[in-house]
C-alpha cells in the first residue's frame, strides 16, 4: 500500500468546527493532548505506537481537488472556507512520546500546539492510528511475556479487520516483540522478518502425509517446520516427520530450523509425547511450535502444565485484541495561547472523576531508581518547571493526595518523554527501523517491575502531577465550581 492522501479520514463534525472556526476568524493557538485513561486487558501498562503513521499523515495532509469537490457536493460548507482547505497545511507543533515506549494511563502520548482549526482537524486520525497500533503492540508485549523469551510468531491476517489492520497490527506485533510475521506486504513495507510454515491442504493434496512432507523437505531444507496434526499427530503426522528427518539426516542435509507445528489437540499433552518421540529418534534440538487460538492466558496456563513447545503462533487473540478491542484513546483542549504568548490551561469537567482533564502546556518525566533502573513513577509538570534531581522529591497521588512517597534525592533520575516532531509544520524528528523500535521496547520493558507485568491485579506505577500542576488544575476546578 502506497502512501494515501488520509486528509478526509476525520469525522465531520472536526471540519463543520474548522468551519466555525475559519467563519469566527479564531486563530488562536492552543494545546491538544492524546492520552488514555485505563491500560488495556486490565494490565499495568501499554506500549505506545503509531508514530510513524502519524508522522507520514501530517506530512501528507492537504485537500485535493476530489476532496473538495466531494465537501462541495454536501451543501454544508461555502465557497470561501473551501478556498481556505485549497491551501491548507499544518503549521504547528507536534511533541511525542517515542513508539516502543512504556505508557501509562492519564500521561500525554502526543501533544498538538497549533491554530485550533489545524489542531482539530488531525484528532481522529491521530487517534484512529495510535489506539489501533498501541493496543497491538500491548497485546503482543503480553503474549510474549507469556511466552517468556520462546519465539512468537504473529500470524492474523486473514482474522484481522481489514487489510490496515492485517499490515499495520503485524508492525505493532513486531514492535510488541514478535519474532516475525505471516503477513508478506508487512515484511516489504517494514522491512521484517516473514515466517510460515505450510497448511493442512499441502498435506491433503497429495496421495499421502509422508509424500507432502518429503516434497516440504526438498523444497525447504533450512526451514522444514511440518504440520504434523492432519490425520493423527502421534501415530501419524510425527513418526512421518520424524522419518523424514532422519532421511535429511542420512542424506547429509543440515537440520537447521526444522521441527513440527501443532493446531490442534491438547497442546500440553501432546508436546510432552512429541519431545520425547524426538528425542528418542536423534532430534532433541527439533522445534515443536503450536497454534491454535492461542493468547496469553492459554500460553501462559501451557507454561505452567509443563508443555515442551517453543515456538508459538498467535493469530486472531493478537491481531484484533479479541478480549479487549479498543484502546480508548482520546484527545483534549488543555490550554489557549494568550496574546503575550503564555498558555492559559483549560479544563473539562466531568460527574466521573477519571474523565477530569489535566490542564495546560505539560511536560512528562520519568523517574527511574538509580539502584534497580526500574520506574519508580511518572511525573506531568507544567513545561517550563525543572527538578533537582539531588534534592528530595515528594510524590503524591493526584486522587487522594494524602498518599505520599518521598524520593530521597541521589536516589533516583529523571527522563523526558515528550520529544518534537514537528516543529512550525516541519518534520523534525526520523523514525527508527521497525526492528530498532523492538529492540528499544525490549530495553523499555526491562524498567517494568515484574509484579506490573502480571496479568493479574497488577502492581500499578502512578503517573503523578508536579505541586504546580495540581494547585492549576484545583485553582480551576474552584473556580469553576463557582460558576
């Protein structure tokens, strides 16, 4: 898929507002966030993704001349705002946390500072793009934490909603930690490792399960995984397998990546047959690798029966998040520029205390022990606030301030997590490889704590808000309980 002109991937209401906007002459510049409010699959963190995809959205945002013929054709916007589209380009600023990262509820994932009719012309593809990609990569960090360091193979293409889903679910699954993917134009586009094996149809095409398997070898020799489940896993598919191999063996054909897949049966049961079959035949370093609906939970309960598999591929659990569709993401005004160029913080209000907005232009850091290299918390200040790092920090939580930690200074260090992007409508920042945002999101899921990885009831890390911040965001919910 080349780059498409994703202009009009937006919901109405963003243009008839930018219409409003353009009508009032408001061309104020104010301050979006993107954040969500609670982890997906009840766990204790999220990693971000997307950032790429936004990043060539932004630079391709323009109107063309369909797009406006087809606005034209609603009877709902005039000849002088579509003029204004006809050279329309984003202008502003873009801020970011860095895909691969660890994110946590509440905390500014990308922050917007532009002309309001701009700023609020990207929300929903913004959003569209970092809640599909993110929950992916979530998911997969999951299943591969499952797994505890055996291979992962994301295979959902044909269960994934759509062909952007199918290509853009399997970079995130790799970014999540995914050894490779099935999807082929996933592999072209992003340049990562394709795997795959064969189906049962290979086998039911020829006159018998040996025969397939004799042809699979001959063909691929250095990437022999065979499908052992067809007719009869025990008494059939692994002794055909296993004769197979010793032919390979006998005939001088390094075995090199080569075993059996599993897609059916009881996957804990079987493998512990399989191994010992292999390993009596001369195979010990076979791979035995499984599907079959496969997710953390059921990875994770495999584990612990004592299944021999090590090699696993997840397919429909991972590609759609099937126990937890959506990211909920969502985007909100936080401050106004004022005419001498300060930001006044603005705030939403809500009977639900989750969805109360943190005001003003922010910044994010992170606070690291200096002893274990783990998060101690998440910290939202105001931009422009600095931080000793030798002094001693005090943390409270925003909900119930009463609960406090001090951080003995020495004891601990600080990390900004916003980075520019765009800066004045120009890209600033370049995208690491796909397979160099892995390797980040491994490092980045080393300064979780174990007990935040359990799945669950896990141990929460608080993203909490600087003295400023707080005495902010109460001075306006004062004020406003006045109104």
């Amino acid at each position: 898929m080349s780059t498409l002109n994703l202009t009009l991937l937006t919901d109405l209401y963003e243009m008839t507002m930018m219409q409003g906007y353009f009508k009032s002459n408001n061309q104020e510049t104010v301050v979006f966030d993107a954040f969500y409010r609670s982890n997906p699959c009840g766990g204790g963190y999220a990693i971000c993704a997307g950032l790429d995809q936004i990043i060539d959205y932004i630079k391709n945002l323009h109107f063309s001349e369909e797009d406006l013929s087809y606005l034209r054709s609603l009877g709902i916007f005039d000849e002088d705002f579509l003029s204004y589209l006809g050279n329309f380009s984003f202008s502003g600023d873009i801020y970011a946390i860095p895909e691969g990262s660890i994110i946590f509820p509440r905390e500014p994932l990308i922050k917007v500072i532009a002309p309001i009719m701009e700023a609020q012309l990207i929300e929903t593809a913004i959003l569209n793009i970092l809640n599909h990609q993110s929950l992916i990569a979530t998911k997969a960090a999951r299943v591969c934490y499952a797994a505890k360091g055996d291979s992962v193979m994301e295979f959902g293409l044909r269960r994934a909603q759509g062909p952007d889903s199918g290509i853009y679910g399997a970079r995130a699954a790799i970014i999540g930690g995914c050894k490779g993917t099935s999807n082929v134009l996933a592999g072209q586009l992003f340049d990562v490792p394709v795997l795959g094996t064969h189906a049962h149809s290979w086998i039911m095409s020829f006159a018998d399960e040996y025969t397939a398997f004799r042809k699979y070898a001959d063909l691929y020799p250095s990437a022999c995984t065979l499908l052992v489940d067809t007719y009869d896993t025990l008494k059939s598919g692994v002794p055909n397998a296993i004769r197979v191999f010793t032919e390979m063996k006998e005939a001088g054909i390094p075995l090199t990546n080569y075993g059996i897949r599993m897609d059916s049966g009881d996957l804990a049961y079987l493998s512990k047959k399989v191994r010992r079959m292999l390993d009596e035949a001369g195979f010990s370093d076979a791979i035995i690798s499984a599907s079959n609906d496969l997710d953390e939970y059921l990875i994770q309960s495999l584990k612990f029966q004592g299944a021999m598999i090590t090699s696993w591929g997840v397919g429909t659990n991972l590609i759609t998040s099937k126990d937890n569709p959506a990211f909920g993401g969502v985007y909100k005004l936080a401050a106004i520029q004022a005419a001498d160029g300060s930001f006044l913080p603005k705030i939403k209000l809500s009977e639900n205390t989750e969805k109360v907005t943190n005001p003003g232009n922010k910044a994010v850091y992170r606070i690291y022990d200096n002893d274990t290299g783990k998060i101690r918390a998440d910290y939202i200040c105001l931009v422009g606030e600095t931080f000793d790092t030798e002094k001693d920090l005090i943390l409270f939580d925003p909900n119930e301030p009463w609960k406090k930690t001090r951080l003995a200074g020495g004891s601990y260090h600080m990390r900004k997590l916003l980075i520019p992007v765009f800066q004045n409508g120009k890209c600033v920042y370049t995208s690491p490889s796909v397979m160099e945002i892995q390797a980040f999101c491994t490092r980045e899921k080393e300064t979780i704590w174990d007990e935040t990885k359990r799945f669950v009831n896990p141990a929460k890390i608080y993203v909490d808000l600087s003295d400023k911040l707080y005495q902010t965001k109460q001075q306006l919910l004062n004020d406003m309980s006045q109104i």
